[in-house]
C-alpha cells in the first residue's frame, strides 16, 4: 500500500469472539473477530443490511401500489434472508445458518406460487400451496439431517432456474405480438377460430405498446441476472483464492482490505438481483391481468432500482363513472 494512503493493520488471525465456539457447517474467506468481539465477520454481517433495507422499499412499494398479498410476503421472506444471514455471519451458529439458508427456499416457493397458481382454480391453488408447503418441509428436514450445503445450494438453484424459465415462457406469449398471434398476418386466422381481433388502429397501439413493455422487462431480467451471477462469480473467485486474497487483505490494511471480501460482495449483488426479480414478477402478474395501463414500471436511470407503480385504478377498481373512455379506450402510459 503507498505511504500516502492511510491504513490500519489486521490483528494477529484467530481473535477470540463473544459468540464462540463455532458451530455452522460452513466458513467463509473473511476472518474471524478481527473488527469487533462482537461480531464474528464484519463485512459479511453488514452487507446483509442491502437486503433489510430493499425488504422495507418492497413492502411500502407493495402496499402503496396494490400489488398483491403474495409479493408482499415474499419481501418478508426476503427480510428474513437478509436477516438470517446477518445473524449467521455475527455469530456463525448452526441455527442461523438454518434460518439463512431455509428461508432463500421458502421466499423461492413463494414466487413459485406466485406464478404457478395464476389463474388457478381454488382447489389447484390449495393443492398447489400443500404441495410447495409439503416441499419446504421435507427440504428442511432432509437438510438438517445431513448437514451437506452443496444440497442446499443444488436445491436453491435448480428451484430458482425453473421459475425464472417457468415466468419468462409467460412473459412471452403474453406480451409478444408474434407468439400471442396478435399481428395483422393473423387476422384471418383468427376470425376462422372465433377470437378475431379488435380494430387495427387498437391492435396496432397494444402490439406496440406490448412490445415497449417486454423490452424494458428483458432489459431489467438482463440486469438483474448479470448482477446475480456476477456476484456468485465473485463468490467463487474468493473461495477459489481464499489465501491469496488474505495475503493482499494484510498487505494493504483497513479499510482498503474490506473491498476484498468476496462474499460481501456476494450479499451486495444477489440481494439485488434478487430484487429485481421479485420487481418482474409483480410486473408480470399485473400484465397477466391485462393491466399492462394501469401499472408502469418507473426505471428512471439504470442505476437506480425499478419500481412498479400504479398510475390509475384498472376497471375492477374504478370508484367513478368518469375514470376512463366509455368505448374502453385508455390514454397509453409509457414506460419511464
């Protein structure tokens, strides 16, 4: 490190710990106690603040917006993600990396109801939630029992991967004019099925319009899953160089060495990422329900987290009779 650039040296390793001895089945490149006797990994602890703080920013933007209950909860399991894992850095205890793990499976089940019950019969959404229900809890037992994280990693990624791929089919034959055989070409063949189009001068606006929608929400997908995956290879890279990175950490001091903390960047980009996700589906299932005019997604810069915000009441929810065009034509609301 130059001269000039002030630092503070590490400690000696293997500083003692308020909450010792350890007994998670998994440790981390960061070392132990060597910020506070308080808290066992410093940065990996605080970083799980992202989460806690997103959490408060869905669950306000939930009930301000209207979006429905199940997001809502999902939020709250996403808390509890964030919460858990800031507990199981503290403290590197075996209960709260149950609590940390567990609840990344349970907020996955969440949006996996979420979309899977859409349009469902009561009896298959019931049949549906015993099922995700029956699913989390013979994952948690099994995972208690054999104590192997690689399991719950697999587990954590083949459910993630199918929902996301389950919600991207739905996205596209919803939204695109072509797959949903909504353009002109299609016309005809609608007419000879019973399902003819509306007008071309409407047809041509909601195809248009459609497509400005499922750009943007290609484009935050693409966001949110560079991000995720970024962070998960940086995660790599630390376990992978685990050494090599302490080395540099102590070479250059504090507060330099927190920047190399590799999981805690992990923390950073998967909270966010995850975020996102949770941001597309609430905006998927309001085109689910036709309400592609009522709801936009605010994206102002591409720095800035997406937001789904209502601009006007869908028809369901119109308290005046003056609230829209008679002939059920509704002003178009881009999307910022």
């Amino acid at each position: 490190m130059p001269s000039w650039l002030p630092s503070i040296p590490y400690p000696p390793p293997d500083q003692p710990g308020f909450w010792d001895p350890v007994t998670s089945t998994l440790q981390w490149c960061e070392e132990d106690y060597y910020v506070t006797y308080y808290s066992a990994e410093i940065i990996n602890t605080l970083t799980n603040l992202m989460f806690i703080y997103l959490a408060y920013e869905g669950v306000k933007s939930c009930r301000k917006n209207g979006h429905d209950t199940v997001f809502e909860v999902a939020y709250y399991g996403y808390f509890l993600v964030g919460f858990g894992s800031f507990m199981f850095h503290s403290t590197l205890k075996y209960p709260w990396q149950l609590v940390d793990e567990l609840n990344m499976i349970y907020t996955t089940c969440l949006m996996a109801y979420a979309s899977l019950s859409y349009s469902q019969s009561a009896s298959v959404q019931i049949a549906l939630g015993l099922f995700l229900s029956l699913l989390c809890a013979g994952i948690t037992v099994y995972y208690h029992y054999i104590q192997d994280p690689t399991f719950h990693q697999n587990v954590y990624a083949a459910m993630t991967v199918f929902i996301v791929f389950q919600s991207i089919y739905r996205m596209e034959f919803t939204l695109r004019p072509s797959l949903r055989k909504s353009e002109e070409k299609h016309r005809r063949e609608r007419e000879l099925r019973d399902d003819p189009l509306k007008n071309k001068a409407e047809n041509e606006y909601e195809n248009k319009r459609d497509m400005e929608i499922l750009n943007t929400m290609w484009l935050l997908v693409a966001c949110g899953l560079s991000i995720f995956l970024g962070g998960f290879g940086i995660w790599a890279l630390d376990i992978k160089y685990c050494s090599t990175l302490r080395s540099w950490r102590r070479s250059i001091g504090m507060p330099w060495g927190f920047f190399l903390e590799g999981h805690g960047w992990w923390h950073l980009m998967t909270g966010i990422g995850a975020y996102c996700y949770i941001v597309w589906g609430i905006h998927l299932r309001h085109i689910l329900n036709g309400d592609q005019e009522h709801y936009v997604m605010i994206w102002p810069r591409i720095y800035r987290l997406p937001e789904i915000v209502k601009v006007s009441d869908p028809p369901a929810q119109d308290t005046s009779t003056n609230g829209g065009d008679t002939n059920g034509n509704l002003e178009h609301k881009k999307i910022k």
